[in-house]
C-alpha cells in the first residue's frame, strides 16, 4: 500500500503564491502517475494537474499558467507551485497517486484546504 501525507495548505491572499506538497511512503516503486485535485464547497471534485514518471504534465484550463507541478521521484514527493492564486482557486486540494501492479490503484491523500480571500 501508499500512504499519502499531504502539507502546505493555509491562507492566502489574491494574487499570492502557495506550495503544497505531498510525500508517498509504502510501496513506492510502483507509482506511475502523481497529481493534484481539488473539491470547492458544494462542488464535485475536479482534476487540477497531473504528472507523470517521466515528467509528462497535463493541467486544467482553470489553472494552467498560474500552477506548476513537479515530483522528485528520488523522495517519492509531489508539488503544486500555485502562482496568482484567485478565490475562486479556495477548495480543498487532494494528493492522488496512481500505482500499477495487476492494474491501476488510486490512493488519496487526507486533503489540505487552500483559502484566497483578502
């Protein structure tokens, strides 16, 4: 199994600059993909950007060109770089990571909550 724990989330105001973090421990040699969701009070929760082993990325339109996502697969950690952070960016941000033995498994982190508000 992974274990996901998740850090870097807090307050903020428009137009500043968050880092959220996520460290995979457990069975690590088998994650392939790593990214980032969010879920908005009352929402459903949506796809912010992923990344690949090989550092394929892919980003949702909403956050594409403000947010950056990275991993060090040497610590087995995931990163969100959110730049001109919006309020309408306020959700709670989950870690997923996507491993492969027989067949894909997804795990989830315990969700870290990213408010922009002035």
């Amino acid at each position: 199994q992974v274990q996901l724990v998740e850090s870097g989330g807090g307050l903020v105001q428009p137009g500043g600059s968050l880092r959220l973090s996520c460290a995979a421990s457990g069975s690590v040699s088998s994650i392939n993909t790593m990214g980032w969701y969010r879920q908005s009070a009352g929402k459903q929760r949506e796809l912010v950007a992923t990344i690949t082993r090989d550092g394929s990325t892919n980003y949702s339109d909403s956050v594409k060109g403000r947010f950056t996502i990275s991993r060090d697969n040497a610590k087995n950690t995931v990163y969100l770089q959110m730049n001109s952070l919006k309020p309408e960016d306020t959700a709670v941000y989950y870690c997923n990571v996507v491993t492969m033995v027989f067949r894909p498994y997804f795990y989830w982190g315990q969700g870290t909550q990213v408010t922009v508000s002035s």
